[in-house]
C-alpha cells in the first residue's frame, strides 16, 4: 500500500514498532520516523494499518503516540480493521484536540494490496471521505463512503463473516467429497455452476492444485492469515453481542479458526482451515 502511494506520487514519513518492515518503507523511498509522533508531525495526512483494537489505541492515544504529533486539522485514516466502538472512541479523543478521523479497512489481501486494488469501506464525515479519496485511490479500485465513523468497520466484518464462514463450509463439503471418492475439480466444476458457487471456490479455492494461483497451491501461504480470520469473526461475534443480534455461525467458524490456529495453521492463509480439517483415522471412533 506505501509502494502504491509512492507510486502515485504522495511522499511518506514512515514509521513500524517492526525494524524490518520499516527498513523496508525506507528502502521504497518513504522518510524514517522514530516514533507515530513523530511521521505524524511529518504529513499533510496519517494513514495507519495495525492487526488489533489495542495496536490502534496505543499508536493514536499511547505515549509518543498520533495525538502528540498531529496538528489541529490533520486528518487521519485509519485502514485496520478493528472493533467499531474503538474508532469512534479514537475518533472522539482526536476530535477534542481538533484532529479528524475516518476509519478505511480494506479488503483483497496481499494480492489486491500489491495489485492497488483493495476494496475500501469508509466510516467518516463525507467533507473527510473526499479530502482522503486522492490517496484512498491510490492504494484501491472500489472505494465506498459507508456513513459515519465505525461504519467501513461493520461493513468490513460483515463482509468476514461471509468469507470465514464460506471458507469453513467450502472446506468441510470438499473434505466429504474427498471421503467418498469425488473428484475435487470435478465437484469444483459442478458447484461453479450451482447454487453454492461462491467468491471463496473461484478466488481462493482451498483444495491444493485446482488452482495454481490460489493459497492452497502455494503452501497456503498469505493472503489473509488464520489469525486474523478468528481474530475479525471475533469482532463480529462482540459487535452481534453489543446490539443483542443473535448469530451461531459466525461463532462456530471462529472456533474453528482458533482451533485450526492452535494446530500451527495460524500464520498461514485462511484457506489452510481445509488443511485443519482433514479426516480422522479409520481407527478413531467417530
């Protein structure tokens, strides 16, 4: 994504609590940083894309964090995907300094990363979603504004919740299939024309080797990671509880997230949740 916008013309000042990846955004062109304070002192705008609710609060809210370098008016875009009550806390504590915030989590992976066509679902004041929409265009091809703050975050695991869920349901049917002797390109086939055909088959199969592109045929590697699967479904599941929705399979592909992480799966795609669910042995008694 800071490849795209340097492509694009932007300059960066960029800093990550990972000396790597930040030796890496120096080694693309992008200014060094010694603290979030510090690259958001630097910029017109801040961008951030951490893995959890508490990695945002600490980088925006923490000691040498965003509020101490950024500058009344600034305006951030945070492109995590977090719990919805997290952005507009963060939204607010910034707003009482005069600092705006939008939330932009994204979705295609490493794949649409690279590629600069991530979809991009945005909660935020729409005077903010056009300030942010140059650099937003940068890094993504299908670019939404969803409503106010929190909004792209809901949008964004209700999206997860339908892709978990059909990664786990797409992996169990073929793992049937695979007991009874069908032939996984042949049921691929059939399904791709049926009512199960799904983003899931056609994108990212699970199965190794019916698509070369696919995780499943490069060791699973990602993508979008295990862990991160069981940790959105996780905020989908709290965000069903807050608002007294009930859900069951959101819960249950989270379990089975976790469990597939808690068998090394964890770093590797999603997809591996087909790898996790391999049969019993005949001698097992069920």
């Amino acid at each position: 994504m800071l490849a795209n916008l340097l492509k694009k013309g932007f300059s960066a000042t960029a800093y990550d609590i990972v000396p790597a990846a930040l030796d890496a955004a120096v080694a693309l062109g992008a200014a060094r940083a010694a603290s979030p304070a510090e690259a958001a002192a630097a910029g017109d705008m801040v961008v951030t894309i951490l893995p959890s609710s508490g990695n945002v609060e600490a980088a925006y809210l923490g000691a040498g964090g965003i509020l101490e370098g950024a500058a009344r008016g600034k305006l951030c875009i945070d492109m995590s995907t977090i719990d919805p009550g997290t952005s507009q806390r963060v939204a607010a504590r910034l707003a009482e300094n005069g600092i705006r915030f939008i939330d932009a989590p994204v979705s295609g992976g490493v794949g649409g990363a690279t590629a600069g066509t991530l979809a991009i679902m945005v909660g935020g004041a729409p005077e903010d979603f056009a300030e942010a929409k140059p650099a937003l265009d940068a890094m993504g091809a299908n670019i939404t504004h969803v409503g106010a703050v929190g909004a792209g975050e809901v949008a964004k695991l209700c999206n997860n919740l339908i892709a978990g869920a059909a990664f786990v349901a797409v992996s169990e049917a073929f793992r049937i299939a695979e007991g009874f002797g069908v032939d996984p390109k042949t049921l691929t086939q059939i399904i791709a024309k049926s009512s199960g055909a799904t983003w899931v088959m056609e994108k990212n199969h699970p199965v190794p080797g019916i698509d070369p592109n696919s995780a499943a045929s490069r060791d699973y590697a990602p993508g979008f990671m295990t862990d991160l699967m069981a940790k959105d479904l996780g905020l989908a599941v709290n965000a069903a509880r807050e608002k007294r929705v009930p859900v069951s399979v959101a819960a249950a592909a989270q379990q089975v997230y976790r469990m597939a992480s808690a068998h090394g799966l964890g770093r590797k795609d999603c997809a591996a949740v087909y790898r996790f669910l391999a049969p019993s042995p005949q001698e097992a008694p069920v």
